[in-house]
C-alpha cells in the first residue's frame, strides 16, 4: 500500500482516498509576476512525480494547480514594467507553460487563476463572517480572527502563544490582533478592485487557494501539497480558513517538498540567488534537470550547483546509452512486468512515500543487466519504469547528440562530414590524420564509439 509522509501528522501513513480508486489532489502553482526559477522547477516536477504514480497505481486522479494572477507583486511588477495586469500574467503563464513543457511536466487536470473565483472567494469570506472568524476592521480590510479558530498551529507545530507577525504577516494597528490576516483588502487608488459587502477591493492571498480547491475538489479532499516554504503561514491559513468556513475536515495528507539550496541558502527571489529554468536550461538538457531533481527525494534539501547538474547528466546518459547498445528498435517502452523482480523493487520504493532515489537506483540496477544481456525485454522493462517518472522517453540518439542550446556545437552534418573524413582516412591507413580528427572531435565535445557496425559519437 501506497504510505504518504503527512505533515499534519509528522509520520508516513497509509494512503487511504476518500473515495475508492480516486484521489483528488491541489498544489499551489506560480505567482505569475516573473520567470519561473528552479524551486519552482522542483515543485513542478515533484508534484507531477506524484500525479503520475499515483496515475500508474490505478487511482483515478482529479489533479488542481492554481495560478496566483492577483497579488501585490503582480501589480508592483505591473506598475514598474508599464504593462496591464492582464498582460504581464498573460506573458508570465506562457512563459511558464513554455518551462513545464520542457521539462516533461503533463498538465494539470485544471488550471484555475485566482481572478476567475472571486465570487467563491466572497462566498467563503461571508460564511466565516457568519461563523464569527471574520470581521471587517476600521480601515477596511476583511480579516480572520486567528485566535477563535481552535486548531491554529497544528500543521506548522506552533504554539499560537508563541507566534509574533512574521513573513507575510502585515502588522497593523486596525487588527483586533497581530496575528489576524486579511481575507479581502479594502481598495487602493490605482489597484483592481472588484465590488463586495465590504465595500470594492481584492482577496487575499490565502483565501484564494481555499476558494479554488474547494470549488474544484470539494470541502474535504485527500491531498495538498507546496513547497515547503508555503506550510506557514499559507497552507496554516488555508486549513483555518476552509475548516472554519464549511466546519469540516479540510485535507486528509499534506506533502511538502524541500527547499532548493544554493550555497546553504533556500534559492529565493527575495534573496537573490535564485537561477530561472530558462537559464538553466541553455547549459543543461531539460531531461537532465529533470533527472537532477527526481534522484533527490522530494522532502530532502536539493542542493544546487553546477557539478550536480553534470553529474545528473553523466548518469542518464549511462541510461541511455545502455538502452542505444540494443539498438533503436529494440529500446522501445513496453507495457511494465510488475512480477520481475526490478518492477517489484520499482514499486516498493515508490509506495514507500515517493522514494525516487531509491526507484532511479533500480533503472540503474536494469541499465547494468541490459549492458550484459542486450535483451529487449530489458530494455523494455528500463523504459516502461523510467517512463512512469518522466525520464527516457526520447530516441537515445537524439538525447546522446542533443548539444547545450548556447554552445555555437558543431553541427550534426558537421560531425559526421568529419566522421566521414576520419573513415576514408583510416581506409588509406593515414592513421594519424584519423586520430588527429578524433581528437579535435573530442576537444570539440564529440565522443566517437567505434564498433564492428561502425562509428556512432555522442556529446560529451
């Protein structure tokens, strides 16, 4: 049985869905306001890891990723680019789309932005305001009273009395308490406002999810997953929110994945050290970042440098040339055997909370068998389990010879024109003149493999 490390409880549980055979699940997606960066890449990646597995385990998926297309740095982006609102979301989700693609992420089953469930969102705002969470201050703003919701602190772990205003928590006089976050801001010259029962303004950022998840999904879902940045005070508020709007369970498990770190810092925009996907991906294959962050699992730190990467992308390309060795007509993906015993060791890993460090480690386990045997059924069985992560879907040629989309690389035509001179060379036994071309290949970043079929070359 499927076990999920549940941060509500702090232990792995057995997944057990709400209804039978179906598993419905929301993660909150991108604040659109800029390009996405690698923390964001892991969360992209991590949370269709699982969307996929839990696919591949025979549940019926109802997956939700949000677009945040409202908040106070879209529209101080938007003032500072001299751009609409709408155009600078509509630039960023593309951009987006774009990095998601590229890294073999599959879509959502929706997609929603925050601006299409305003109505939702005050919806959920007047039940708490019935339920008396909610109370509208003297400046305006719609807030939650923090300290009449009983269970507070029980995602995060802290203590109610011992929380000050934070990250993210605006302190503010007009506040029955510090603590308290506003549900809907009063409107402010040159904003975008939409009309209430407290008067025109905006939601904020926390009720949006909880408007959006529960429209989608239903008031009580099993699962909602992040960052792990977002569990406080996000995901905190949301849990208030929803369970004191529809006085019910909210979510069954709650999945964080670990931080990006660079240098021992969390890779952030706020402090600067962050890498987008989109400069990444001009030095990396998009495969190869994508491997990068499965083989880590998804609740550990994921440290970030540039040896990592090449190390990522020496060890697929282990994989692949294993599956070229049989041949292209024989390294096709087939329908998985999950009696043999690497299948069997394959779902053990991944039912054990998503344990892809563990699963790459049978695709490596297979690419050495598949090196000994050159058997199809094995390179069958290494595509067929690599595929349920995202990972060897291409031709192996094409990943072998795919160059860095910065590098001025010899172009393909070019390096088998030289191949080609090597060949005539060796045919009139001027043998230095085919080891001098070998090695200026080599310098150019092109290994040749001889064999008795001939020469093929990858990159390096």
């Amino acid at each position: 049985m499927l076990k999920i490390y549940n941060s509500l409880t702090r232990e792995k549980q057995d997944f057990v869905p709400i209804i039978p055979g179906s598993a419905r699940m929301y993660v909150c997606g991108m604040t659109v306001y800029d390009y996405c960066h690698l923390g964001h890449a892991r969360v992209l990646v991590v949370f269709d890891m699982v969307q996929r597995w839990l696919r591949a385990s025979g549940l019926q998926v109802t997956y939700v990723r949000n677009i945040t297309d409202i908040d106070d740095k879209i529209i101080k982006r938007a003032v500072e680019s001299k751009q609409s609102i709408a155009e600078l979301t509509a630039r960023f989700i593309a951009f987006m789309d774009e990095d998601a693609a590229a890294l073999g992420v599959e879509p959502p089953d929706h997609e929603p932005r925050a601006t299409a469930y305003v109505p939702q969102m005050l919806d959920l705002i007047g039940q708490l305001e019935k339920n008396g969470l909610a109370y509208q201050a003297a400046d305006g703003d719609v807030n939650f009273s923090v300290r009449k919701f009983a269970g507070y602190g029980k995602l995060s772990g802290k203590s109610i009395d011992d929380l000050r205003a934070g990250e993210r928590v605006e302190v503010d006089t007009a506040k029955e308490d510090p603590l308290d976050f506003v549900l809907w801001k009063h409107a402010r010259d040159n904003e975008p406002f939409w009309p209430s029962p407290w008067g025109n303004g905006r939601p904020g950022w926390h009720i949006e999810c909880s408007a959006m998840s529960s429209d989608l999904l239903g008031k009580h879902f099993d699962i909602h997953g992040g960052g792990q940045d977002l569990q406080f005070p996000h995901h905190e508020n949301e849990i208030a929110q929803s369970e004191g709007a529809h006085l019910c369970r909210f979510v069954n498990y709650w999945m964080h994945n670990g931080f990006v770190r660079v240098a021992d810092e969390k890779m952030s925009k706020s402090l600067g050290n962050f890498f987008t996907i989109r400069e990444i991906l001009k030095n990396y294959d998009a495969e190869v970042v994508r491997f990068f962050i499965l083989r880590a699992h998804y609740r550990s730190p994921l440290n970030y440098s540039d040896s990592h990467l090449d190390d990522a992308r020496q060890a697929l390309t282990r994989l692949y040339t294993a599956l070229k060795s049989v041949g292209a007509a024989d390294a096709g993906a087939s329908p998985v055997d999950w009696d043999e015993p690497h299948a069997q060791r394959f779902r053990q890993a991944m039912d054990d909370d998503f344990n892809t460090p563990e699963a790459c480690a049978v695709l490596f386990d297979l690419a050495a068998e598949l090196n000994r045997r050159k058997s199809p059924a094995v390179a069958g069985q290494l595509r067929g389990l690599a595929g349920l992560l995202g990972l060897l879907t291409r031709d192996p040629q094409i990943f072998l010879q795919a160059a860095p989309s910065n590098e001025t690389a010899d172009s393909v035509a070019d390096i088998e024109a030289r191949i080609a001179e090597r060949v005539a060379a060796k045919k009139n036994k001027d043998y230095a003149a085919a080891d001098r071309i070998r090695a200026d290949l080599l310098a150019a970043g092109v290994v040749l493999e001889d064999s008795s079929a001939g020469t093929t070359w990858r990159r390096s």
